[in-house]
C-alpha cells in the first residue's frame, strides 16, 4: 500500500490513538511514562513488530523498535518523547486535562501538541513503512521518556546503551509547525545559583547577610547576559534565506520566532530560600536558564556566570546540564526529503527554520548526524486548555512517511558515517 494511503486508511484509527494517549497520565515531574508506554508497546506488538525496553528506572522506560527494508541503506530514527507537563491548577481549564477530546477539529488535553500528537505521527509513519517494505535500509522508532526534564533517564540513556540507533539521522515532531521545517536549535546553560547569609533573628538584620538579597543582586547581575552583542554567523543566515516566521499565526510560533530567535535570554525558573519571617535567610537556591543564540558559544554562557558568581560574596553556581547551538546543513538529503514531502502533502513548501527551544534533536547533531524536526501547530502550550489540530496530525504523519521513504533509498552519493 503507498505510504500516504496507509496514513489515510487509518485516518480515524490514528487520531483516536493519540486521544487515548491525551487520555493516560504522564506528568513530568514526577514523569511516569508507564501508561503510555504501554499503549504504545501494544500498539506496535499488534502489528507483529517486536518491541524492546531499556529502563534504568522502572517508572520512565524508553521503547525501541526497528524494521529492515528490502536492501542496505541508510538507518533513520524517529524519536518522540512520552512524558508531559504537568496539568496546573484543573480549574483553569475548559474540560478535564485529559480529556483526549475531539471538538471543532481540534483535539483537546494535556500533551495533545507537546507532545503526544508528534509521537502519534512518527508511530503511524513507522507504520507505514512497515506495512509497505519497499524502503531500503533501517527504519527505527524510540519514544523516551524524560524529555522534559532533558535528564539522562531518557534519549540520553538508549543513545548509550544502544549506539546503533545514532543511526545515519533522525527525524522529531515536537510541536513546531507544518509550515517549516526545523533544522537547529538555540543553546542554553542551566544553572542552579547558590547564595549564603548568616544565620540570626530579624531583629539584628542590619549586620546580617541575607542569602535572598544576595540572590536578588546575583539575579540582577544575571540579566545583563540579555545585553551581549550577537553577530548572527552567515552559515545561519544563509539557511534561514528560504525561511523565515513572518506573518505566521501565533500556534506557529511555539518553538521557532524570528523576533527571539538572535536573542540572548535568562529566566529564572525556581527560587527557594529563608525558613522563617523572622530570620535572617541563610540559604537561597535559584535554578536559572540562558539560552544562547548562534553566534554566541556555551562557553561564552559559562564565562559569563562565572564573571557573575565571582562579584557576589557567598554564592556559588552548579551546571546543571549545557548545550551548544546547533544546526543541520539545510541541503542534507535529510532536510530535502522533508521538505519535499511537506511540499507535497501541503501544495506549499515548508521554510527551513531554527528552533528557539530546545528538543532530543540535539543530541543527533552532538554526536555528528542530521536531524530535523516538523509537528502539528500547538495552541496552550505548558497552559490550561492545550489543542492541536486534526488535519495537522494526519498532514504531519503523511510527511513523515514520505520523507522517510525518501530517505531510505539507495543512494550511491550518500555516504554512511559507522554507526
């Protein structure tokens, strides 16, 4: 069966799928995969392919499975990630956050973009393929836990325990846009500060430290990082030249933005410090994320909090973990094989874009190999009252399907790196 027809066969079939998968809990924290896990374990097994578990904790496993095509090829992963933001206060939203409603031709819950709907579509293209076998090489699917947190429990840990599925490149479908494609990432440092004061009542705070207002004057010094100059390097420039966000609706916006996307930033995510009104605080923690644009390195970041740190008496900072900007080559047959399956799905080409958030992409360029990322729009994202699109979520599977055929076919010019 062609591959767009698989995905249109199973049409219903697939849109009820990702609703079941809104359906079944999988907040992070505390990122308890297991549910979901299991719907997508069952739903491959159906299909007579074998699943593998690599798990270093019981509660947030990683699902792995592969096929082989009708000759050698290339090896390309689809990775989407299972865990979810947490739901926030129930009140504030329209209907149950997991309701996996399906209204208006939206499809309503909790992890309907971010991203359920993007795991939906890389299940049903791997499908696809499966159904079809006229592909050459190795089609493998992931889907991890512990996305959200970018911790080791997830990606990370399947990359390490099997090194095969570095594969020859690999394909996401966070919640971006079907309008681009999404070849690179900002960078970004996180960090937790550490301040200390002296311990004693209010009363005597006047020959005291106090650990939060030291934290406040190291939060304020943090902030200048938005300050730093930034020279876009001309191979960024030149792969955004087709692209661009520009008179997109506000649902495209989610992780590419042209007006963020040279910006240096900080946010401070968590603060935590004092035990009592009427003492002096003597400890105070912040967890403090920066993100860095092309143009600028990690090592610039970490520079920088380091110049930070070292003008405040009694604070201290730890890495928490670090990325570089990175980017795909927008001529890679990776990148043409989606936007060319975009173009075909959608009569419109998608534009080559950069993320301004981060995803498991990145571990792909890391470690030398292309990967890019295309998903249904996202309304409320991380907010009450999360949707996406139906006809988004059947476009995108499409998409992915056909850019993996495209990509799976011999290709005397295309050289494999080892794997």
């Amino acid at each position: 069966m062609p591959t767009a027809a698989f995905i249109d066969e199973h049409a219903d079939e697939l849109v009820a799928f990702c609703a079941h998968l809104v359906q079944q809990a999988s907040p992070n924290p505390p990122g308890d995969t297991r549910a979901v896990a299991a719907a997508v374990g069952g739903l491959l097994e159906r299909h007579g392919i074998p699943v593998e578990t690599i798990a270093d904790q019981e509660s947030m496993p990683n699902l792995v499975a592969s096929i082989e095509g009708r000759e050698p090829g290339p090896h390309l992963v689809l990775n989407g990630h299972m865990d979810v933001y947490p739901d926030g206060a129930e009140a504030a939203w329209s209907r149950p956050p997991r309701s996996g409603a399906i209204e208006g031709g939206r499809l309503h819950g909790r992890g309907a973009g971010d991203m359920k709907s993007g795991l939906t579509t890389l299940l049903y293209a791997f499908l696809a393929l499966a159904a079809d076998r006229s592909f050459a090489g190795r089609l493998s699917l992931c889907a991890v836990s512990d996305e959200m947190s970018f911790s080791p429990h997830g990606a990370p840990l399947v990359l390490t325990r099997r090194p095969d599925l570095v594969g020859d490149a690999a394909i996401g479908a966070e919640p971006t846009s079907p309008d681009f494609v999404l070849i690179g990432e900002k960078g970004m440092l996180w960090i937790e500060v550490t301040t200390l004061g002296d311990a004693g009542a209010g009363a005597f705070a006047s020959g005291l430290t106090n650990a939060i207002e030291t934290m406040g004057a190291v939060i304020a010094d943090l902030a200048a990082w938005r300050e730093r100059d930034v020279s876009i390097p001309p191979t960024v420039t030149a792969a955004l030249a087709a692209g661009g966000t520009a008179g997109l609706p506000d649902e495209a916006l989610t992780y590419a933005d042209d007006r963020v996307l040279h910006l240096p930033t900080v946010s401070v995510g968590t603060i935590r410090g004092g035990t009592k009104i009427n003492l002096v605080a003597e400890t105070c923690r912040a967890e403090v994320d920066l993100r860095i644009p092309a143009g600028l390195t990690l090592d610039d970041a970490r520079s920088f909090v380091a110049e930070v740190i070292a003008r405040h008496v009694g604070a201290t900072s730890l890495e928490i973990q670090g990325m570089e900007p990175n980017l795909t080559d927008p001529s890679d047959p990776l990148v043409q094989a989606l936007l060319d399956a975009g173009g075909d799905v959608l009569g419109v080409r998608p534009r080559p874009e950069l993320g301004i958030t981060a995803s498991d992409t990145r571990l792909w360029r890391a470690l030398g190999r292309p990967a890019a990322m295309i998903g249904p729009r996202i309304a409320g994202q991380g907010m009450p009252d999360e949707s996406i699109a139906v006809a988004d979520l059947i476009a995108c599977a499409k998409i992915v399907a056909l850019a993996a055929k495209r990509y799976l076919q011999p290709s005397p010019g295309r050289t494999k790196p080892v794997s």
